[in-house]
C-alpha cells in the first residue's frame, strides 16, 4: 500500500513540475509574440503616416495650377488660341 502512494504522489509530484513548467513556457512565449505584435503595429503606424504624406505630395505635384507654370515656363508651351482650335466629332 505504500508503494503504490510513493508512486501516485511522485506521479503527481511530477504532474505538477511539468505543468509548471509548462505555464512558464507559454507565458514567455505569450511575452514574446506580443513584443513582436506592439513592434508590428508600430511599424504600420509609422507607414501609415508615411503614405499620408506620399499621398500629399502627389497632390502637390498633380495639382493643374502647377502643370500649367511647368508648362509655359520649363516647356515654352502656350494655349493655342481659341480661333485656331477645332472640336472633334
């Protein structure tokens, strides 16, 4: 009879050790993917406000005032006058 409670409680004992263990294992796992999730959600912040500014300055640049001065002033271009246009059908 004793051996067989030696045994069961040194079963239980080791039970217990492994599922400690365990605990320890997933909880620095846990800590770890987290670090990576905070990194990653960081790092979509910053491109997300990178792209804001990406999506300013081709406004900027595709703004029709702008292609106008470009236009006349480091292409010579000029609007033909409205007497030498013609409407296509």
């Amino acid at each position: 009879m004793k051996l067989a409670a030696l045994l069961t409680t040194g079963l239980l004992a080791l039970a217990v050790l492994g599922s400690a263990l365990f605990v320890v294992v997933a909880r620095h796992d846990s800590r770890t993917r987290f670090t990576v999730l905070e990194r990653l959600v960081t790092e979509r912040d910053e491109l997300n406000i990178e792209w804001g500014r990406l999506q300013l300055e081709q406004a900027t640049w595709a703004d029709p005032g702008r292609i106008e001065r470009v236009a006349t002033r480091d292409l010579g271009m000029q609007l033909t006058p409205p007497a030498e246009r013609r409407v296509l059908p």
